[in-house]
C-alpha cells in the first residue's frame, strides 16, 4: 500500500518553529520530487517549497523563502519542512506531495497536517 503520513504540526506562537515530516510507505521516494503544499479555508491549495531528486535543486515560495528549509532522506524514506519564524498566514492545512513523470504521472499525497501560528 502506497503511503504519505505527514507529521509534526501543531499549535506554535508567532516567531516559533516547527518541523514537519512526511514518512513514506509502499514505494520509495528516491525517484520523486518531494513537494510541500498547503490549504488555508476558502483558499486555493498552494505549492510551499520542492526538491528535486537529487536534492540540487530547491524552490520555495515567495512568502517562506528565508524562513522554511525543505529535505530529504531518502535513507529514512522521509521529507522534510524545517518552519521558522512562523507567521499568522502561515496558518493552514500542509500536504506531502511525491510526483515524478515517467510516462506517466506518479502523484501521491498525504492526509495533511494542521499547522496553526496564534498567540
């Protein structure tokens, strides 16, 4: 059975941190991107930060870049999303993504995570 099981969010004060993991089952994530995603209510679902399969490769989105550091070990099996300096917007629902194109796409996604930033 194929699996993405996201972790670590949580309730955290503005400027707190937190690190979300994203541990996979049934396949192995050394041939995907690794992608980080979040929801908030009545909004689009929006792409936070990817890594390539190699790692050499890394993007975030305009609104965390500085703040929030994706990885991956590929040992674990496991991706990660280093949060720092969390904001209120940073309020949402985030999905662990695995994609790859080889003929076809491979697209698996997590349950989500609940990250709420709140005094």
């Amino acid at each position: 059975q194929v699996q993405l099981v996201e972790s670590g969010g949580g309730l955290v004060h503005p400027g707190g941190s937190l690190r979300l993991s994203c541990a996979a089952s049934g396949f192995t994530i050394s041939t995907y991107y690794m992608n980080w995603y979040r929801q908030a209510p009545g909004k689009e679902r929006e792409l936070v930060a990817d890594i390539s399969v190699a790692g050499d490769d890394i993007n975030y989105a305009d609104s965390v870049k500085g703040r929030f550091i994706i990885s991956r070990d590929d040992d674990k099996n496991t991706a990660y999303l280093q949060m720092n300096s969390l904001k209120p917007e940073d309020t949402a629902v985030y999905y662990c993504n695995a994609w790859k194109f080889d003929s076809v796409v491979y697209d698996y996604w997590g349950q989500g995570t609940q990250v709420t930033v709140s005094a």
